[in-house]
C-alpha cells in the first residue's frame, strides 16, 4: 500500500513541473483605457453654421452727382451752414451719413433715386469755398446743471426748459427768468466753461453741488463715421456772440443765429481779429432739443465728496477737478 502512495505522489510532482513550462496566455494587443476622474466626457463636436453676412452698399459705386449735390444745397435748408462749422470744428470736407436724421430724410425726400451713403462719398470742396475759413481747436461743448439733476439726465438725456416744465418730473433750474426767450433749448459753453455764470449760480462754490457735464462737439458737427446717433442737425443750434440773454443778442432773429457766419462771429474780436476761442466767455450754443447721454463723455466734480455713491458702471468718464471750476 505505501508503495502505491509513493508512486502517486511522485506522479503528482512530475505533473506539476510540466503545467509550470506551459506558455502563459497572450496579454492583450491594446491596453485598457485607463478614464481619469477629472477628465472631462468626451462630447461630439457641435456643427456651427456661420451667419450670412451682412453686405453694405459699395460706396466705391454709389456716388452723389455734382447736379445732385447743388440740389441738396440749395433745397435743404440748414445743409451748408452744417458743412461750413463741421469744417471748422473738424477739417472735414466730407458728410458721414447719419440714419434716421432730418438730414438723412431731406436727403431722401429730394433724392430717393439714390441710397443715404452716397452722401459720404461727395467731396463739397467741388462746391464750397473753404480756403477763407480759419480752423477752430474746440474739442468739446460745456454745460453744468445742479447734482440733483444728474440722475434724470443719465436717464433721459438733457431736456430743455419747456420739456422739463411741462413734465411731472422735479428738477433744480440755473435761470428762473430764462431772457434769452428760448425755453425749448439748452445753452452750451464753448471750448471752457461759462465761469462767470458758474460763479453766479454756485455762489462762488459756496455751494459744491453742481456737476459739469462735457458734451461732444459731434452734437453740432455730425458724426465722424456713420451713424444712428444723430437725430438733428439742421437748424438746431443758435449761435450767440455774447450772453443769450442780452439785448445786443436778443435783437438779432433765430434765424440769423444759424448761420455760420454768427458761429464765427463768436470768435472774432472787437478789432476783427479771429481768436482760437470765443472772445466772450460768456458766449453760448442755445442747442434746440434734447442732448442724448451718448452725447455726454465726460462727468466732472468738484471734489471726491460730491461724486453721487450710486454712480458706477457709466460710459461717461467721471473727472474730480477742482480747476475747472475756477473763475477768471
């Protein structure tokens, strides 16, 4: 019996010495994919259509004809004067269309043949003499208004006397007598602040509460480039050699204020000779209508303490200057 006991165990170990020289199985061709927690999922690319773009007119072929041109000058009332101060203020011998303007409908109203950009493209050095003019260094028009008011005017733009009379809105007024006999309009400085005045209403700064507000000389000269912005350009400012409510001022018609000869009138001196900036510090833009806040680049205040803590997130810059509301 034990020797058959023997010889199985020495079967079983012959067996075994033979399974070990077995070949091991084939690992796998490829690895396994190994996902790691923080790696994002994998999502299909999403297929993005681009828009069908947009094609202006080619204002290389849409052109304003000299006979055209002559038309436009002398059927639009208030175009000329425009072109005379746009150069003036800018240099610029050409018109940037400006969209929904009482320009852009007179010029539609003589010319529906032909698209609004034409307008750009004409040169008016073929019609008008600007070799006379003398450049104006003015980069921006000036008005200053109580702070009490600046939350409504961030809201609703600049709103002239008779708008704000007839509202229910409160406001704080400069001038309760308003002489000048145009309450639909707001007056505007010149290239500085009207500091006489200022010095008046403020009572010598006794009173800090007042804001200026640096309004675009684009108000009054038309777009650089074209633009939706401008909702009136003909006719809408009234140019005052002196203060809008003297009788020297006074005596002289609306209509001969819009002329651009009464604009350059604000910068010629007793002697005739012509100055950078109006003679009279107290001369002034009487602007009929609305002034919109896009108008408005810049807020300035006297001091840190009287910028408003509600103010943020403006477009307008906002400017802590004591200077400039100094009096000479």
């Amino acid at each position: 019996m034990w020797t058959v006991i023997g010889i199985l165990f020495v079967l079983g170990i012959i067996g075994n010495a033979f399974s070990k020289k077995k070949t091991p199985p084939a690992r796998p061709k490829f690895p396994p994919t190994v996902v790691h927690p923080e790696a994002p999922p994998k999502i299909a690319p999403t297929l993005v259509v681009a828009p069908t773009p947009v094609i202006s007119p080619d204002v290389g072929e849409v052109r304003l004809e000299r006979q055209d041109a002559i038309m436009l000058l002398s059927q639009v009332t208030g175009l000329k004067e425009l072109l005379l101060t746009r150069y003036a203020l800018t240099g610029l011998t050409r018109l940037s269309p400006a969209y929904a303007s009482d320009l852009h409908f007179a010029f539609m109203r003589e010319l529906r043949n032909l698209h609004f950009y034409a307008i750009q493209n004409y040169d008016w050095r073929n019609l008008i003499d600007y070799t006379s003019i003398k450049r104006k260094p003015i980069s921006a028009l000036y008005h200053f208004t109580h702070i009490s008011n600046l939350q409504s005017i961030l809201e609703h733009g600049i709103l002239t006397r008779q708008q704000l009379e007839s509202s229910d809105q409160p406001f704080y007024y400069n001038d309760n007598l308003r002489l000048d006999g145009v309450r639909d309009s707001i007056s505007l400085s010149v290239g500085h602040v009207n500091n006489k005045m200022l010095y008046k209403y403020t009572q010598g700064l006794n009173d800090h509460e007042w804001v200026i507000l640096k309004i675009k000389t684009e108000l009054i000269t038309g777009p650089l480039s074209p633009s939706f912005d401008h909702t009136n350009l003909l006719n809408r400012n009234v140019y005052c050699r002196h203060n809008a409510a003297s009788s020297g001022v006074t005596s002289i018609s609306i209509a001969e204020r819009q002329t651009y000869s009464a604009f350059n009138a604000m910068f010629v001196g007793d002697n005739g000779e012509e100055h950078d900036l109006p003679v009279d510090v107290q001369s002034e833009i009487l602007h009929l209508g609305t002034i919109p806040t896009h108008f408005i680049s810049e807020l300035i205040f006297y001091g840190q303490e009287n910028v408003p803590a509600w103010l943020n997130n403006l477009p307008q810059r906002i400017v802590v200057d004591p200077s400039r509301f100094s009096f000479r």
